[in-house]
C-alpha cells in the first residue's frame, strides 16, 4: 500500500468520520441538556434530507436553499416533538424517555417510508466528482468538501458555546440544572433549545452526507455510529465528540485494509464493546463517580 | 377461586388446539415462545434495570444450537437440543454479562445493541455452519418415535416448556435471589451496603435471561422451521424491549401479556407492513406517557391494590 493511497483512505475516513462527529454533536447537545440519548437522532436527520430534497424537487432550488429548508424543517420537527412529547414525560426517568426516542424513531422511519418509499434516492452534491491531485495524492473534492463544511459548522457551534448567552445558559444547565435555574435559566427553554439545535446540526450533516451514501429512508442508522463516536470521545463532551468521530472515521476506513472483508460491517460495533470495556470513559476522559 | 380459574384457564389452553384452526395453534406457539423471551428480558431490564437491545441476539444463538444439533444428530429426542440451546446461550450471556458489569444504561442498551449487530454478522459468516444467507432448514424434532411434525403437536411441546419457565419465573421473585434482585434494581449502592454482592447478581440476571431465551430459541427454531439471519435482526429485539413496556416492567404475568398482544397484533398488521413500525412505535411512546406501569398496573389498579 502506497502512501498516496493510505492518505487517500484517510481522507475520506476523516469525511465520513466529520459526519460521525455531527451526529456526536447533535447527540451530546441533547444529552447534556436532558441526560437522555435520543435514539430518533438519526431519523430526524433522515426526515429533514428527505424534506430538504422534496422542495428541491418541486422548486429546484439551488443547493444552499435546500439545507436552509431542511435546516428548518428539522428544527421545527425538533420543536414539536419536544414540546408534545418529551416535555410531558420531563418527570419520568431516563430509561422512559429513551423508550419514547426509540418509539419516535420506529414512527418516523416508517412515517419517511410512507411518504417516500424506502428505496434509495440520488442527492445533488455541493462538490464536484472529479478527483483532485495534490501532488501524488488523489483527492475526492466530496471528502474535503465534507470536512470543510463540517469543521466550520463545529467552529460556529464552539462560538455559539462560548460567546453567547444562550450558548452559556445551555452549558449552565448541562453542568448543573438546579443552579442554573436558581441564577434565572429558562431550563425548559434550553431543553427546546436543544432538541432544535440538535436537529439543525443532523439536517446539516444529512444534507452534505446524502450525496455520499444516497438519500433513503435507512441513513437514519447512522446515529449509531455517532454514538460509538460519542463514547470514544467520552460521552457529554464535544471536542471528545469530534476526535471521537474522526477516529471512528478513520479506523472504519482503515480496518478492511489489514482484516479480512467479511468483518468489515461490524468493526464500529467491535470498536464499541472494546472502548466500553478497556476505557468507558472514553479515549479522552475520565468515568464519572456516581452518588447515591 | 384461584384454582378454578387456573384450571380452567389450563384446560383452555390445552383444549386450543382442538378449537382453531392450525394457523391460531402456530401463532399460539409462537406467543409463548415470545412470552419466554419476555419474561427473560424482564428479569434482566425489570428486575436489575439493565435494559438490553440484543435479546434478539441470544435468541439466534439458541435457534442456530438447536437446528445444528437436531440436523447434526438426527432422530435424537428434543430435550437435547434444547438443553444445548440452553446451555450455550447461558454461556454466551455469561461472556456478555461479566464484561458488561462495568456497564449501565446507555452504555449497556448500546453495547447489547452492537452484542445483536454482531451475532447476525456472525451467523453471515460461519456459512460453514449455519449456512449463512441462505438459511438454515430445522429437522422435525422427535420424542422417543414420536415426530413432532404438525402444529398442534409443536404446541404441545412448547407449551409445557413455557408453563415451567413462567413457574419458575413467578417463584424467583419469592426467593433470595430475585429478592436480591429487586434489590438492585431499586438502589445498586443501598443494595450492596446490605450485602448484596451486586456484581455477581447482575451476572447472574444476564445468565438466567440468557438462558429463557436460549430455551425460546430452540423452540422457535422447531416452531418455524427454518432460520434465516435476516429475521433477527434489532428490530426483533426492539419488539421484545416492547413486550416488557407494554406488559409491564418487572412483572411476570405483564411479559406473558405483552408478548401475547404484540404477536397478535405484529401479525394482524402483516398486511400492512409499512404502517406496522408506525403503530409500534405509537404503542411503545402512548404506554411511556400514560401507562409507565404497563398492563401489569392496569390489573392491579383494577384489583384496588394502590399503584
């Protein structure tokens, strides 16, 4: 294996790895702000593509018209689930609320199927086929392209986290949520800030990863793989979200090259089960202690 | 009046073959078959709150013993591939359970999700043994000469198997251990301080659901007839998951209730199979939010016990 080829492999393990990362993203915002997983993540990323490409069909926009549609689809999707259905079980436990996400994302995959089909569908791409040369190395423009748009998006998200106020009260809540509303937080408000914020971040990973793996009513499974990339990371944290992601990327593109092909589909999974058993805490982080 | 409605409930099921038709005989045979797995998924989510999305998992790997030790030694009595199916299943559970100690919520749900991603992949790959994707034909079990070969005799065997797994179930709760148990699942910390070993009971709830449903396994491997890796894949896993909130966290008779209305009605709505998820997945968000307790609550609100 040539070098040129290995760093071929890399960098679209690292594309793939930046969509992992997104969906990372979206599930930690939620689970700081709620301690639940929601388990529709990927559906609603699904949804919003498929919303995004049905406009795009009738309208023919251009590109970017048709993430701002899916953008706010899935955020008012977000915000209705949210207010209709996991705010009437905020008292419940979390093993309840992940019962309800599970549901969700049985009815919205079956919703999306209905309404589309469940066939694959061809997604207009941002970037074009051919492939660059950077010196020896070949390049898919779709592979930068995804890591670009990708980094940038965790950047405008870091600056969301730090410099605003709706930035910090959802850092106030995820560190301590009685505190936070004792200083005037709107915890409820941060809770549909979420979800919304959550969704828009999967609507953008759903938009640049469609073209990649096809539109279907099936890529909603990818919210799996942002959850292997969640622990690798070390549940709760971001920038463990994004190194997480990457890694995941890059070992799922790298693993079929030294094993054997037929194991090929179960490496993030084995990846799992190793990280939950060696470092539960993730590559990064620290297991935290519980109380009584 | 206990008895007599155990009785007579008894005789009702033992009457059932001779009053329906072979397909309600089959779809009965498959409900206890689902009520064993239900009540192995509680004892494991209800009783020590370890919820698991790979139950379907373990029922593969029950199915597969079984079909490969009836194909391997023909004409041997049923009892044998079904304690195999029991016993490697207990084994594999046992190889889950102790790692996944360090484990809890989340963490558990998804590596007992990757546990079902990975046994599908492997039953794909040692074809040698299960034949991979083209599926695996069960031979009819035999007792002694006796060829279980049609439905209403496949109901007599699964029948006994699964009155015996829910006794047994239902006396658990009585004992040391499923007071152990409950223990647990009510506060692992207190749990331990009053001398529970904590550890070695969640392994042991992961060995005993292993275990019903390796037994479900076997069984459902002679019920159907013919094993393909495709039909166990995580949604029959999350249909087990539903089983237990529908019928009730923790309660034996709820599972017994639960996997007999969703088989029922996973099968009614087989003409509909694009708006079954739907409706699933609507029954599983309706009992969360208003019946958390599942129909086991709704019996024992209905008897004046204080819910």
């Amino acid at each position: 294996m040539t070098t040129a080829a290995l760093i071929h492999v890399v960098v679209s393990g690292l594309a793939t790895g930046s969509i992992y990362a997104l969906m990372a993203i979206s599930l930690v915002i939620i689970y700081n702000a709620t301690r639940t997983l929601n388990f529709a993540q990927g559906e609603m990323l699904m949804i919003s593509t498929f919303v995004g490409w049905a406009v795009y069909q009738r309208l023919k926009l251009p590109l970017l018209g048709v993430m701002l549609v899916a953008v706010v689809g899935a955020a008012l999707l977000a915000w209705a689930i949210e207010r209709a259905i996991i705010r009437h079980a905020i008292s419940a436990t979390h093993f309840d609320v992940l019962i309800i996400t599970l549901g969700l994302s049985l009815m919205l995959r079956s919703a999306a199927g209905v309404a589309w089909t469940h066939d694959d569908f061809p997604f207009p791409s941002f970037f074009g086929d051919r492939p660059m040369a950077v010196g020896p190395v070949r390049l898919a423009p779709v592979s930068l392209g995804i890591i670009g748009a990708s980094l940038a998006l965790m950047a405008a998200l870091w600056a969301l986290f730090t410099r605003t106020r709706l930035g910090r009260a959802m850092r106030a809540v995820a560190q301590n949520q009685r505190a936070a509303r004792l200083m005037g937080i709107s915890v409820e408000r941060v809770y549909s800030a979420s979800w919304v914020l959550a969704a828009v971040v999967g609507a953008i990973a759903g938009v640049l990863i469609a073209p990649v793996i096809f539109l279907s009513s099936k890529m909603g499974i990818v919210v799996i793989n942002g959850f292997i990339a969640a622990v690798l990371g070390g549940f709760g944290s971001m920038p463990g979200a994004v190194v997480g992601g990457m890694l995941l990327g890059v070992i799922e593109n790298l693993a079929p090259l030294y094993l054997p092909s037929s194991i090929k589909h179960s490496v993030p999974f084995i990846v799992l089960i190793a990280i939950l058993l060696l470092r539960p805490g993730g590559v990064v982080g620290r297991v935290a202690r519980r109380k009584v | 009046m206990r008895r007599a409605a155990l009785a007579i409930g008894a005789l009702a099921l033992l009457g059932w073959p001779w009053a329906a038709p072979p397909y309600f005989v089959f779809l009965a045979s498959l409900i206890v078959v689902n009520a064993i797995v239900a009540i192995g998924l509680n004892l494991l989510s209800g009783y020590t709150n370890q919820l698991s999305f790979g139950h379907a998992g373990f029922l593969a790997v029950g199915a597969y013993t079984a079909a490969i030790v009836a194909t391997r030694w023909p004409g041997v009595p049923v009892v044998a591939p079904l304690l195999a199916a029991a016993l490697v299943t207990a084994l594999v559970g046992l190889a889950l359970g102790i790692p996944c100690l360090r484990l809890e919520g989340l963490y558990l749900a998804m590596a007992t999700l990757a546990f079902g991603f990975v046994v599908v992949e492997a039953i794909l790959n040692l074809d040698w043994l299960t034949r991979g994707n083209d599926g695996l034909r069960v031979p009819v079990a035999h007792l002694g000469s006796w060829a279980l070969a049609g439905d209403r005799e496949r109901y007599y065997l699964v029948l006994p198997v699964g009155a015996a797994m829910v006794w047994a179930a239902l006396n658990l709760a009585r004992t040391r251990t499923g007071r152990a148990l409950l223990a647990i699942r009510e506060s692992e910390i207190a749990a331990q301080a009053s001398g529970v070993h904590v550890a070695r009971y969640r392994a042991l709830a992961f060995v005993v659901s292993a275990l019903y449903t390796g037994v479900a396994g076997g069984l459902f491997a002679f019920v159907v007839g013919f094993l393909s890796p495709d039909a166990f894949d995580v949604f029959l896993s999350v249909d087990f998951v539903a089983m237990i909130i529908v019928g009730g966290l923790g309660s034996v008779p709820g599972s017994v209730v639960g996997a007999a209305v969703l088989t029922v009605l996973h099968d009614s709505l087989a003409g509909f199979q694009n708006y079954r998820p739907l409706i699933f997945g609507a029954i599983l968000i309706a009992s969360m939010l208003f019946m958390p307790g599942g129909i086991a609550s709704a019996f024992r609100f209905l008897k004046g016990d204080r819910v």
